[in-house]
C-alpha cells in the first residue's frame, strides 16, 4: 500500500451516491482499499462490488438476505454481517473516510458509530443531521472527528466559506433547482405520479430524494443540515431557486462579496472533494461550458406551492424535536407516495398534521431521539392511512 492510499469504507454502497464514489474509487485504483461496504437489499450487487474492489467486510441491512449474501461471497474470503449491528461494525472498522450514504434516519445509528471513533466521515446522509443535529454535532467533537459535507451545496458552501472569518460572514445561500414542477401550478400538483416525480431535471438521485426535490422539501432539509454544519444563525441561512442547478450554493460576506462553488450537476465533483480533502483529485465530470449555457436564471421560492419547504422552515426556527418528527413524517409520507398510497399534496399534509400532533420536547440522547422518530412515524402512518382513502 503506497503512502498516499486512503482506506474507505461505504454505507449504502448499492445507491446513487455509493455507486458514484466507487466509480471514482474505481477511476482511482491506486489511492484507495476498500474496507467495507453495506447495502440493505441489494445481494447481487452488493457481493459482486465487494468482490471487484476487494472488501475486508460486506454488510446487508435486512437481517433475512444473510445467508444468500454468504451464499454470494462464498471462496472470496470476504466477511459478511447483517442487520442494524452489522451496519455499526461496517462503520466502526478502521478505515481513514467513511462515506455515509444510506438513506433516511436509518443512517443515524451508523453514522454516530463512525464519528464515535473520531473519523473523516463523508456525510451524504443528511437526514442524520436533520432528526439529531444537535447530537451530531457534540460526538462529533468530542470525538475529534471530522465531518465532510457531500451534499452538493454544502459541499459549496464549505469550499468558499472562510472559517476564520466566521464573523464576516452575513448570509449563506442554499441554491435550488426547483424540481420538476418548479412551474407546475396546483392543479398539476394534485396529480403527479411517482415516476413524474423522481424525474429530476437536472440531477441523477435516489427516489426519496428525488420526490424531496419535487416537494422542495429537500431544501428546507438542507436549511436544517446547513445550520448544523456551518457556525451561522437560523435566520441567516436563505433559499434561491436557480434552475440551471450551476452554482451549487453561495456565502456572502460583511463587505457585500458574494463567494460561489459553480459546476456541471454531477455528484462526482463533491464527493472527490471529499475523498481528496484537504486536497483535490481528478473527476471524470462534464467541464462547467457557461457560454454554451448562456444564461443563468433565480427566482424566489413559492412557499405556497410547494408547503413542504415552509414547513421546514418552521421546524428549523422551532427547533426541539420540530425537525426530527418533520423528516419522520416526510419518510413515512414519502415511502406512501412512491407506492401509490397517498397523493403528492397530501405528503406536505401528512408532515403538517403530524408536526401538529407531536410533543417538541427537544431530545436529549440518542434513545430519545429513536423515540421521537418513531413515535411521529406512528402518528404519520395513521394520517397517511385515513388520506389514502381519499387519494
Ligand atoms: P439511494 O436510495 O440511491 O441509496 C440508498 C442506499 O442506502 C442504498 O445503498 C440502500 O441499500 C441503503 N439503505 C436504504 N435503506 C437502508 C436501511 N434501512 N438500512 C441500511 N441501508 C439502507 O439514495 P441516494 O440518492 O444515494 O442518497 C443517499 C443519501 O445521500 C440520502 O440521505 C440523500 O439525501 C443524500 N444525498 C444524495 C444525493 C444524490 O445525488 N443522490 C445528493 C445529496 C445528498
Ligand atoms: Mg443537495
């Protein structure tokens, strides 16, 4: 192993963001081995990856696919595990980057087990932060860990965002390409179907995020993990829709500079800037032609279209639990839409009542935030349940 190797390991291998940093992995034989690698259904591909990048450990989330993923690496010499613990040893084995790529607060538990041994975790998962920020971001220090945005405005905003100067800084703005139906008007809305939904104009994701970017309930996740992740105040922290999805977010500053991280949509380039940090590294990515893009456009976000934004916004400067039963709620609703058990207006209804529903007592521990979570999911299922009917 050369000097500058990197070991990694990738929860949530098998998605969209694990797929394109084993490509770049792949592209970069070299600098990197791969320790180990989860996924939560996906056998085949997940045996077939471990076996092609030589993983240590291959770990499946759904405790009852153990034997098939044995059966899969059977004479590779690579150990398999299972289930929620299995998660946690993929996250505990030592390995210099852990790239947190699951979806969904199921990422939370498997995320705090890296950053508990004081890792450079690459933190796709933004969920994590949005339902136990606060958390987070303590074990996070305690540990000495160190935590890289992936998300791609975050990952802007970290690269422009002058730390020493916190002070200086007066704004940070999220950029957002509006989705889908960044011009639908409501009668369109009421009628979408899962496949309009994860569409996306601009980017290549997976289906809970792409119906978060339809809703634009992405968005006001980001304002959540945003505040967690950069030392600004609630209320300094804006929305612009800009649907060309080019300047992937912006910081300005006291002296009315304006610094911006612009690029091809393509989640190559922020993942290889944490997998390079504190240097960079070649990405096969489109290069950035603006004379061929011509114009760049912004507009105002609609908070009335699209509610789940406002509802995220709310929960932001509420605080307390507010956030954590608002991405509950937003998965129980997301997971119905996608099945075609409830209406895509009825996702922004179902987080509304349950947010109404809740306590917001702000959780303490990691038990009382796996309490909130699952409490709200209880109430948002029941909800979801009686709108069905109507859908
Ligand atoms: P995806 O659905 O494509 O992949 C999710 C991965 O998590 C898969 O490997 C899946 O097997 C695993 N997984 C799902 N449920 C699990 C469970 N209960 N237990 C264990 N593993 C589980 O999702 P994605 O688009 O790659 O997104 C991953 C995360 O990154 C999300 O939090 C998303 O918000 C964030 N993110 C994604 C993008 C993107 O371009 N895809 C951009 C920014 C942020
Ligand atoms: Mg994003």
């Amino acid at each position: 192993m050369n000097k500058q190797t990197k070991t990694i390991s990738i929860l949530g291998a098998t998605g969209s963001v694990g797929q394109s940093t084993l490509d770049l992995v792949r592209r970069n034989a070299g600098n990197f081995r791969v320790v180990a690698l989860t996924a939560y259904s996906k056998v085949q591909e997940l045996a077939a990856d471990a076996r092609a990048f030589g993983a240590e450990l291959a770990v499946i989330g759904d405790v009852r696919l153990l034997p098939a993923l044995k059966e899969a690496l059977e004479g590779s010499g690579i150990e398999a595990a299972a289930g929620p613990s299995g998660l946690i040893e993929a996250a505990g084995r030592d390995a210099d980057i852990v790239m947190a790529a699951i979806v969904g607060a199921a990422g939370l538990e498997p995320t705090l087990a890296a950053v508990r041994r004081g890792a450079t975790v690459a933190l796709a998962n933004k969920e994590c932060l949005v339902c136990a920020g606060d958390l987070m971001m303590h074990e996070v220090q305690i540990h000495g860990a160190t935590l890289l945005p992936v998300d791609s405005e975050h990952n802007a905003i970290f690269q422009v965002f002058e730390f020493e100067e916190q002070k200086a800084v007066e704004r940070i703005i999220l950029t957002a390409s509006g989705g889908p139906f960044r011009s639908a008007g409501i009668d369109t809305l009421r009628s979408v179907t899962p496949a309009q939904a994860v569409a996306h104009p601009n980017w290549d994701m997976g289906a809970k995020i792409s119906v978060d970017s339809a809703t634009m309930m992405n968005k006001g996740l980001e304002m959540i993990e945003a505040y967690h992740l950069f030392p600004v105040r609630r209320d300094q922290i804006d929305v612009l829709v800009h649907p060309q999805s080019v300047i992937h977010s912006m910081v300005e500053y006291v002296d009315g500079s304006t610094l911006a991280q612009l690029g091809s949509p393509d989640m190559r380039t922020p993942i290889a800037y944490c997998l390079a940090w504190p240097g960079r590294m070649a990405a096969p990515v489109k290069r950035l032609r603006l004379e061929e893009i011509g114009q760049l456009s912004f507009e105002a976000p609609d908070l009335e279209r699209f509610q789940c934004l406002a509802l995220a916004m709310a929960a932001l400067k509420e605080g307390g639990a507010a956030p954590a039963v608002l991405n509950a709620a937003n998965e129980v609703a997301v997971e119905a839409f996608l099945n075609q058990r409830l209406a895509f207006l009825n996702i922004g209804a179902v987080v509304q009542e349950t947010l109404a529903a809740c306590d917001m007592k702000a959780p303490q521990s990691l038990q009382s935030v796996m309490a909130i979570d699952g409490e709200a999911r209880r109430v948002a299922r029941a909800f979801a349940d009686r709108l069905a009917d109507k859908c």
